[in-house]
C-alpha cells in the first residue's frame, strides 16, 4: 500500500476484511464517498462543537433579522469567525 494511500471500506465496516469490499483511495477520495453516503458528523453530533442545533437554529433566525455578528458572538460566547462561517453557510448548512 502507497504511503499517501488509504485502504478504504465499500461496506463501511472498519473490521473488514473481505477484499471485495476494499478500495485503495486517498484521502480526498475517501471523504468523498463518506459524503456521499451520508456519513460524515455533521454539527452538534461531531463533538468537536460547542454550539448546538437549536443555537444555530436562534443565531441564523437572529442574523436575518438584522443583528450583527459580533453581537451574537458575545451571546453564545463564541468567536464572530464563527458567527461569520454559519451567516456564510460555509458550517452548519443542514440547519
């Protein structure tokens, strides 16, 4: 296996091993497929967040309205780049 490789799995299965369901991809290409299928964490489930659904849900509802972003950052005590990639959709486009 290359080094830049990665031994990717068609079923998903981390313990498998059946070689019809395994594909050497890069990096790139295996979050591809992971989005693709769906199965990437998306935000208040990726446990790296602080905020959750129903905070975005409040901070895009309060965007629109016309409150500024820093201001919301200061409410959900978090940084107004933040504020900036959800008012962007760069994060949190599900919600």
């Amino acid at each position: 296996i290359p080094e830049d490789m990665f031994v990717c799995h068609s079923c998903d299965n981390p313990i498998c091993v059946n070689p019809s369901h395994l594909w050497l991809g890069s990096h790139e290409s295996n979050m591809v497929d992971m989005d693709i299928k769906n199965r990437r964490s998306k935000g208040e489930k990726s446990g790296r967040t602080i905020l959750t659904d129903a905070m975005v849900s409040e901070i895009k509802k309060e965007l629109s309205s016309g409150i500024k972003q820093i201001n919301l950052s200061r409410k959900f005590n978090v940084s107004k780049s933040i504020i900036s990639r959800i008012f962007n959709n760069v994060t949190w486009r599900h919600i």
